[in-house]
C-alpha cells in the first residue's frame, strides 16, 4: 500500500500573501513571495536557514535566472533583482498604470523568457478587464499574448514546452494553448472547468508525467489534473487558502505549497495560515524550473 501523503510547515514565517514557489536545482535552495508585503524569501532547506530580500510591493512572481539573479513581475511592469547586491532594476511599464490592476502570476519558459498575467482587483460586472498575458525575452523586448483575463493563475508547461496552461481564477476556468518558440499563443481550449471542483484554480506546476497540480485556493485543497483535463487525485491542507505549488528538493519529490493568512479579499486567522507545507510522499516528481535568459 502506498504511504500517505505527509503535510509539514515549514519555519514559522507567515506571509500575508504567500506565492510563485521556484526551487533552484542549482543551489537546493528555495524561493518564494509576499506579494503584499514586497518580499523575496529564500529557504535553504538542508539548515532551515530563510533570507529575506525587499522589493517593492505588490510583486506578483519571479522566475529565476542562470547567475544569481531573477525576473520580477512588479505591479506594472518587470525587474530584475540582483541576489548578492540587492539591486533592483526596473524594465519599462507593460503600459497600463490603471489603480486596480497589477501582474500577477508568473513562469519563465523553456526558451528562457519570463510570461506574467494581470489581476484586476475589484472591477465592476460591466468593466472589462483590463491587460491580459505578456512575455518579456532577455533584451527586454515585451509582447502581449492574451487579453481579457481577470484573474490570471498558474502559468506552466507541459514536459516537451508545446502545451501552456493558464487559469482564470475569477472565471474558473484553465485552459490550454499550443506553444512555440515564435509567434502567438496558439489553439486555444479549455483543459478544465472549475465549477465542478468548487474553486478557481490558482498557482500550478507539472509533473514528470505531464500531469498538472493546481491550487484550489476557496477550499484548502491540492488537485492533481490527468493530461485530458480529469482531476484523479485531491490533498486536503491544513489552511484554508493555500495558493501555489512547485516541487523541490533532491529529487523534485517535494510538493512545497505557499498560502494566505491576509490579502485583499481572502484571510485565515488559523495559526498556520501565511505558512510554507511541504508534502512528501506523492508517489511522484517534478521538473527542473525553467530559467530566464541564455547561459
């Protein structure tokens, strides 16, 4: 019989908004956000030792690069954060500076640039929203790839790069496109609908086996997705809003999961809420992250 998943906190950190988890294979260390606090914490988990690295807040994710270095999505546009200085230096706006909205979510991809999507935080019923998904290479060239997002979630790819997915948290929906090198975002479907599973999906990843692991952030649950869009698999957490995942440590067999205890429209006063999980014994193993930038 397979073990049962075991759920641990970690450190005692409580973040307001917990979010983007990126393990680094290089250093087996680490990173995740307060997005509403403006920090960049760092865990190393063979001492237990955590850094923390201002920024301006909101930030929405980061995606590592290959030297000591990440890409920010900041609320209006992109940065890059130097680790061993902490300089921050700042790209041009993605060009809209509208009060309620921000990027968001965040992942870089298998060619090295870095995609953010935009939130529109309390918006009308009859106001469209505003931004959508934009790309950023490593000349600082930016592209907008999609539009009418509300709430933009769980960037990620499957194992060979050619499917990217992409949720809608306000409108519980993900969906899936045809990726490439070059060009637009391409066959647009929906991989899953998320009415029937009682929440938005939020912050994702996918596994060796190119199934995707999504966040339902209303329910306190993890949910493991088959490539055809059936969810076979569901992890109750110990908090109410937990928000994304990514897998970690020495074999990428450790879901680590980052959460809420205070943000704009969703708290938990619970006494682990804001925490860092770690979940081990899936059964199951990650990928690398991709990285921003050329070697």
């Amino acid at each position: 019989m397979n073990a049962l998943p075991r759920i641990t906190r970690i450190g005692k950190t409580r973040d307001r908004l917990g979010e983007s988890p990126v393990w680094d294979d290089k250093t087996q260390s680490l990173y995740w956000i307060d997005s509403l606090a403006g920090l960049i914490r760092r865990l190393l988990p063979a001492t237990g030792a955590i850094d923390e690295f201002s920024v301006p807040a909101p930030i929405g994710s980061l995606a590592l690069a290959h030297d000591d270095r990440a890409v920010l999505a900041l609320r209006h546009g992109f940065a890059h954060y130097n680790f061993s200085t902490r300089e921050l230096a700042e790209d041009p706006s993605i060009g809209l500076d509208h009060p309620m909205l921000r990027l968001n979510d965040g992942k870089a991809d298998p060619f090295g640039r870095f995609l953010a999507g935009t939130m529109h935080g309390g918006r009308a019923e009859d106001e469209k929203p505003l931004g959508g998904l934009y790309r950023i290479d490593a000349a600082g060239a930016i592209e907008q790839l999609e539009s009418d997002l509300a709430v933009t979630n769980g960037p990620c790819f499957s194992p060979d790069g050619r499917i990217f997915y992409l949720a809608d948290t306000a409108r519980r929906v993900i969906w899936a496109y045809g990726y490439h090198r070059d060009g637009p975002l391409r066959n647009k479907r929906v991989f899953a609908e998320m009415d029937a599973h009682g929440s938005g999906g939020d912050g994702a990843t996918v596994d060796a086996d190119g199934y995707l692991w999504t966040v339902l952030v209303r329910i306190g649950a993890i949910a493991r997705f088959a490539p055809d869009g059936t969810m076979v698999r569901k992890i109750e957490m110990p908090v109410r809003h937990p928000t994304s995942v990514t897998f970690g440590g020495p074999g990428l067999d450790v879901l680590y999961v980052t959460s809420i205890s205070r943000s704009t429209h969703l708290f938990d006063d619970s006494p682990d809420a804001g925490g860092l999980f770690a979940i081990e014994n899936l059964g199951v193993t990650g990928l690398p992250a991709h990285r921003f930038g050329t070697r």
